[in-house]
C-alpha cells in the first residue's frame, strides 16, 4: 500500500457532530488516558537486564523475558478491532473505566509473583486492558474535538507524552536499579487516570440527525486496509527505537540502566519539538509531514550506528524522537477521517490493533536485518537507509500531488 492520496478523507465529509464538545479537561483526561499504554513499554525497558538476570535460571528465558514487554503490544494487534466493537456498541465511558481499572490492578500482579508464566499470563491481561484503553481513548478524541481542536489537542498529547515518557523511563530505571520488581509500582499512576477520567470523561451523544442510510452504513473496509496497511509500516519504524532505546546506547558502550533512563529522557524530548512541528505544519498533506519523519528517522538510524560513543550519539537518537513526534499525531488525524462517529470505535481499534502490530513486528525486522548486516547497530543503520529511500519517495509524491491540486 502506499499513502498517495493520504491528504484527502476515503470517506464523505463526517456526520454531525455529538452535540456536546470537549473542553480543558477532557483534553488533558485524554492526554492521560492515551499515555497508559507507555507504562507497558516504558517503564520496563531500562530493567531488562535485570529480568534477564532474575530469570535466567528458567527455561527458555531468553524468549519469555522479552514477552513480559512485547506481550500486551500483541493483545493490542489482536484484540484493539473487538474493543472498538464493543465501544460502538455498548459505549465508551464504561468500558474505558473497566479497562482502566484492569489495567492498574493487572500491571501491580509481577510484585506479588515468582513465576516468570505467571507474570507473562498477567501481561496478557495488562495487553487487552490496554487495546481496550487506547481505542477509547482515541476514539474519544474525535467524539470530544473536530476540526482545529482536534488538531491542537493531538499536538498538545505529543508535546506532553515525551515529560510523562520520560518520567516513566527515568523513574523505571531508577526502581530497576534498587529492585526489579519495583518498575511495576508505576501501574499504581493508572488508578489516577481511572479517578480523572470517571470524574471528566462523559458517554458522547449519538448523532440523531443523521439520515438512516447514514446510521446503517456498512464500515468502510477499503479505507481501513488503507489505514492499516501505512500505520503497520510506519509503526515499526517508530518501534524500531522505542522498544531498542536500551539496546542502542548500550552498544555504545552504555552499561547501567540508570544511565541508560537518563539519556533516553534527554533524548525524548526531541518528542516535544515533533508535536511542534505538527501543530505548525497544519495545512501540510500528511504525505509530506510523513516524509519529514522519515526523513529524521533515517539521519538517526545510520547517525546512532556510526557514533563512536554516547555523547554523539545522544543528538542523533534525539533526531528520531522528532520523527516519532511527527508521525504519530499524523498518524491519528489522518486515521480519524475516515470514521464517522458510529464506526470510530472500531475504526481506531483497527488503527490502534496496526499500531501495535508493528511494535510487535518490528523486532523481527531487526533480526531479519541483522542477519544480513552482521550487527545489530547495522541492522539499525540499514533501517535507517530505508527510511530516507522512503522519504525522497515521499516528498516527491506529495509534492507532484499538491502541484497537481493547485
């Protein structure tokens, strides 16, 4: 699939709006709600050496250790679509608060297990609490906000996600260098969120104006394979880096988690001028602002590898954090005009299911790579190539587009 007309919606303009709007704070409840997900991912990552260690007695450690984190993004892939179902069906509010509550309560289970099967079994449920989470919470942005508030808002998310990112990251590695149970305290923050979010978060109206053949309309399956399909692909280049942070700098030569939380906050707040970037360049087809992001990806990718060590290459790392900072509220804005309200839910479960598809795959890619780089940092930098050949594309395909537009 490839994104040439990814700056006009595969659909008729969207029904009315719910009549009730979103204000300040369910802009910030949805900026919340939408960063659980990354305590799946972030707070664990500077403790995986000591996981490995802990484990290391276990059989077939070397795969179950890694499933401690990449399992919820799988049961985001499987079961995001059947969440969306649901909060079509039966409503966002409840189900958003469910699985709030499971995902707190299912992220607290590793302090009180030995069992390496046990932990990853709670994972499970932490992974579909979550798909459950990030649907909704999408879901809610477009129900809440349209138009220009939408826009902002999403670039308001990514400008903050990299603080609550990087807080979660330091304080992650932190508690991994006292204990490596004690990264799995943060899930207690997702107790917060469900008190916000009962507090501020309403059930959106339907749309009662819409005429009949509106409502009944069947799903539009084209433009959510088009969905899809670019979201998988570009979400593994985005979890290129965010699953392999510690990975990278170790390589360079990095050893201690501590160190390791460091450099990755300071480098994620490249996050911030990405969400930026994405509120100025509101009137840019979203070809273009993808081109942009892969193009910093790419001058990260193949910077990190050649650094000879971390102080040059933190600045380059930071460059991906831009990208990511880029990509994903296009990735969202573009995704939500392709839904009316009564097919948002699913939709942006498809989305959301793509999304983590591809932190699941991306892994994979690497080893593939690898295989014919020879080392992991030139697997990296191979992806990095890929990235800026995808880029030029890009740019040159959005570019004869708009000329052709105007």
């Amino acid at each position: 699939m490839h994104p040439t007309s990814m700056s006009t919606p595969a659909v008729a303009p969207l029904a009315a709006a719910p009549r009730r709007h979103g204000g300040l704070a369910q802009g910030i409840a949805l900026m919340a709600i939408v960063n659980m997900p990354s305590l799946a991912l972030s707070a664990l990552v500077p403790g995986l050496p000591q996981l490995f260690q802990q484990f290391s007695n276990v059989p077939h450690f070397q795969l179950l250790v890694p499933m401690i984190i990449t399992v919820p993004s799988l049961c985001v892939a499987l079961t995001s679509g059947f969440t969306g179902m649901l909060a079509d069906r039966y409503g966002r509010r409840n189900l958003l608060l469910a699985a709030l509550f499971a995902f707190a309560l299912l992220g607290l289970a590793p302090l009180l297990f030995d069992s390496l099967l046990l932990i990853v079994a709670s994972r499970v449920i932490v992974g579909v609490a979550e798909a459950a989470i990030l649907t909704v919470g999408n879901a809610l942005m477009g129900d809440y906000f349209e138009g220009a508030q939408r826009e902002k808002w999403l670039g308001y998310q990514n400008m903050l996600s990299p603080l609550i990112g990087s807080s979660i990251i330091l304080a992650g590695g932190m508690l991994a260098g006292v204990h490596w149970r004690y990264p799995f305290l943060l899930y207690l923050i997702g107790f917060a969120v469900f008190a916000l979010a009962w507090f501020v978060c309403w059930e959106p109206e339907r749309d009662r104006t819409a005429s009949g053949a509106q409502a009944t309309a069947a799903f539009p399956w084209r433009s959510t394979l088009l969905v899809c399909g670019v979201t998988v692909l570009f979400s593994m280049v985005f979890f290129v880096q965010a699953v392999q942070h510690g990975r990278i700098f170790g390589d360079m030569g990095v050893a201690s988690p501590e160190r390791i939380s460091v450099l990755v906050t300071i480098a994620s707040l490249g996050t911030i001028l990405g969400g930026y970037l994405f509120k100025r360049l509101g009137g840019v087809p979203v070809t273009l602002r993808l081109a942009a992001s892969m193009a910093l990806y790419g001058a990260c990718y193949v910077g990190v590898a050649w650094a000879p060590n971390a102080t040059v290459g933190l600045p380059l790392d930071a460059l991906g954090q831009v990208g990511g900072g880029l990509l994903l509220p296009a990735l969202i804005a573009w995704a939500l005009t392709h839904y009316r309200y009564e097919h948002r839910g699913r939709g942006m479960g498809l989305w959301g299911g793509s999304f983590f598809l591809g932190q699941f795959l991306s892994a994979p890619l690497l080893t593939l790579v690898q295989g014919a780089a020879g080392t992991f940092l030139a697997s990296v930098a191979a992806i990095g190539v890929a990235c800026l050949c995808t880029a030029v594309a890009l740019a040159v395909t959005g570019l004869a587009a708009r000329r052709a537009a105007s």
